[in-house]
C-alpha cells in the first residue's frame, strides 16, 4: 500500500522568510511525487511533479520541491514567502509500477499562514 | 471544456435521501478521479476511471455509494440513503490518457451537506 505524510498541521512563517512544508512517502516501487495547493473555497491546483531526473523540481508561483529517495522526502520549498501563499498544501504519490492501481494518495494537508 | 465542471456546487439533503453529484472532466482526458474531502480531513480516495471502465473502485465506502462514466465523458457519482456522516466536499479530477506521470487537474467540488 502507498501512503503519504505530512507531518505538521500547520507552518507560520513571516512574509519573507523561507518557507518548508513537509512531506514523506512510503510506496513498494518507484513514486511519482505531487504538490497541489488549495485556496479556501476552491478546488486543489496542481504545483509540481517529480517524475525522474533532476531531484530538484521547480513549479509555479516560485515553488520548488526536493526529492530525497534515500530519506522518502518531498519537501515543498520557497525561498520567500508571501501573504498570497497563505493556504492549504497537499502533497501526493502515485506509484510506478507495471500494472495495478493508478490511484492518487495524498496526505491530510499542510495549512501555511504567512505572516505579515 | 476549459477545466473540471463539477455539479451542483453546493447540496443539501435530507437524511435518507438519494442524490446525484455530476463531473464533466477536461475534453480528451481519459481518466477520471473522485474524492471526498471531510471538514479538517485529507484527500480520501474513492474511485478511479479510465475510460468508462472502473478498474480500482477501492475507496467506495460502502454499497451506498456508486459512480459511473458514459462515454468516456461525463460522470456521475451517486449516494443512495446519505446519511450524515456523508456530508464533505465531494472533488472530482481528470488527467490525459491515464499515464502514472501526469498530473490530476480538479475542480471545484460538490459540498454536500446531510441534515
């Protein structure tokens, strides 16, 4: 079975200051990784993806994401935060295997306040 | 469309009740997710489409629940008797061509709400 955890309920952070949501993930095979963000009242949208490659992953709004295949991490990561990235972050593992489910995990979800 | 259409946006019901939530994915997407999404709570996995078959229908939390696709397209998922343990944001996403490295697109949700 896959899962996927994100650790902390809830990261504050000053407007400015670099910002780190966490996420860990156990899967049997190879993991394709998601971050989604979820602004109150509206649907999630998508952020990044690692696929293969490159550990570091840049997405939109100026995230960026790590892969640590050794420590089965993900963090989400932005170098400095804005008020506007106040909301809900959920990350997400779908395994690569040859056959089976093509089920999407996510985690409970990171609520980031960023702070003025 | 442009994106993932899901209604109503909102429902509510009484107890006992059947309803009808309604997704029209992103035109040419072939696989379709639900998710339910409870107050203070994750993503949680329901069914997944691809085409208009039903290979993983692992989520589905009880008999009461069922979903179907016609082709290829639109999908309705269905809850007969709610109860009000069923109330939460019901979200649907697509993705093209079913590929495990694509990303899901979503919309907007269904809040239901069983009083």
């Amino acid at each position: 079975a896959q899962s996927v955890a994100q650790p902390e309920d809830q990261v504050n952070v000053a407007e400015g200051n670099p910002l780190t949501v966490k996420c860990t993930y156990s899967v049997s095979g190879n993991p394709y990784l998601f971050w989604y963000v979820q602004y109150p009242n509206r649907g999630l949208q998508f952020l990044l993806k690692y696929i293969t490659g490159d550990n570091l992953v840049k997405g939109s709004y100026g995230f960026e994401a790590e892969f640590n295949k050794s420590q089965t991490s993900f963090h989400l990561k932005k170098p400095s935060a804005l008020v506007s990235d106040s909301a809900l972050y959920f990350c997400a593992v779908r395994v690569d295997s040859g056959a089976g489910s093509y089920q999407l995990t996510f985690g409970k979800g990171t609520k980031l306040s960023v702070i003025p | 469309g442009a994106g993932v259409s899901q209604s109503p946006s909102n429902k509510v019901t009484e107890k006992g009740k059947d309803v009808e939530l309604r997704c029209d994915p992103i035109s040419g997407h072939t696989a379709l997710y639900w998710y339910r999404q409870s107050l203070g709570q994750g993503l949680e996995f329901l069914i997944y489409f691809q085409g208009n078959s039903a290979p993983d229908k692992s989520g589905l939390p009880s008999d009461r629940f069922s979903a179907e696709r016609t082709g290829g397209s639109v999908s309705t998922l269905t809850i007969q008797r709610t109860q009000q343990e069923d109330s939460a944001v019901y979200l649907c996403a697509s993705s093209s061509e079913g590929r495990k490295n694509t990303e899901a697109f979503f919309g907007q949700g269904t809040r239901l709400t069983v009083v």
